[in-house]
C-alpha cells in the first residue's frame, strides 16, 4: 500500500495571524492557502466549513475547536495538540500527522484519504460512520476509540495500540494486527467484524475468550 503525502512546496510563508485568515475564509467562502503557522494556541473557537490547502501546523493547539464540515487537502500537522475538537464530516485528503495529541477528537462521518499518523496519541478519538482509504496508523495509539460502521479501504496499522476500540459494524478482512495490541476489541455477539483478520498466536487466543474458548 502507497500513500500519497502531502504536496507541499519546499518553503511556505510564515504567518501569525491565523484567526483573522481563517475568519475571513469562513465568511467568504475561499480558500485559506499556502502557509506555515506556529505556535498557535485556541480554545473553543469556531472553524467551521472553511477550505484548508496547502498547510503546515507545527506546535499548535485546537483545543475543543470546531472544523465541522471543513476541508483538508495537502497538510501538515507537527507536534500538535488537536484534543477534543469537532472534525465531524469534514474532508481529508493527502495529510500527515506527526507526534499529534488528539485524545478524544471527533472524526465521525468523515471522508478521508492518503492519511499518515506516526507515533500520535489518539486515545478515545471517534470514527464513527467514516470512510477511511488508504490510511496507515503507525507507533499510535486508538486505546478506547470508535470506529463503529466504518468503511475501510487499505488501511493499516503498524504497531499501535488498539485496546479497548469499539469495532461494532466495522468489518476488519485483510487488516494486519500482528504488530498491535487489540485487548478488549469490542465486536458484534456473532464476531463477524473479525472475519479475514489477520492476527499472531497470542491475540488468537485472547479473541478466543470472546468465544467462550477456554485455551490451555
């Protein structure tokens, strides 16, 4: 599996005044473009339905802020803090995630493509109803997240922490857990979620508790 990164450019222009830009975006309908913000620091504002291309974050914090119904193409996010904001059916195509905290985001019913999270702190996150295409979840943890009726297309998780993640009907054929910890995956009574996964000895017999399977 390929996943397309970001097409960003080798110098973005440095801005700090993001909350006029973006306010302005929002109320005008364009596009908020080509820039490298730093060091931001919200709470509780409102970013709803504005177009994001072609931006980095680093070292910025969104903290219980709204993107509801934006758009995300080309982005970077680096060492930031996005806990408890509102992504609820935005889009997403061609963005990476580094060392990104966004314990108990919502991303439920979001169409999101060519994604990239490496070593993020995604606990309790939501993603719900979502369709998810081309993603790989490296070294990240999902511990006690959603990801109920979602529909997965070459996803991927390497390494990462899945305990506890509510997998109700959420099919998991051809995804690779072997590398994962998937204590307490929370599946339909009939286990069909877990169907063509793909998992080591140990996690057998630990899905085999599900069963009723008592392993010697």
């Amino acid at each position: 599996m390929t996943i397309t990164t970001p097409n960003l450019p080798p110098f973005l222009e440095e801005d700090d005044n993001f909350l006029a830009l973006a306010l302005q975006a929002q109320l005008s309908e364009t596009v908020l473009e080509e820039k490298h913000f730093k060091n931001l620091q919200f709470s509780g504002e409102d970013f709803s339905r504005i177009d994001f291309q072609t931006i980095i974050f680093e070292n910025c914090r969104f903290d219980h802020c709204t993107f509801y119904k934006s758009n995300f193409i080309d982005l970077q996010f680096s060492h930031c803090d996005l806990s408890n904001s509102n992504f609820t059916e935005s889009y997403f195509n061609r963005c990476r995630y580094d060392d990104v905290k966004a314990i108990g985001a919502n991303f439920s019913q979001i169409t999101a493509n060519h994604l990239f999270f490496a070593a993020c702190n995604l606990k309790y996150v939501n993603f719900d109803e979502s369709k998810l295409s081309f993603i790989h979840f490296g070294q990240t943890t999902l511990e006690q997240g959603n990801l109920q009726s979602c529909k997965l297309k070459s996803v991927a998780f390497d390494e990462c922490t899945l305990n506890g993640v509510n997998c109700f009907k959420t099919t998991l054929k051809g995804l690779d857990l072997t590398t994962c910890l998937i204590d307490g995956l929370s599946v339909s009574d009939d286990f069909r979620e877990l169907k063509g996964v793909k998992v080591n000895a140990l996690q057998a017999v630990e899905l085999a508790k599900l069963l009723g399977v008592v392993v010697k």
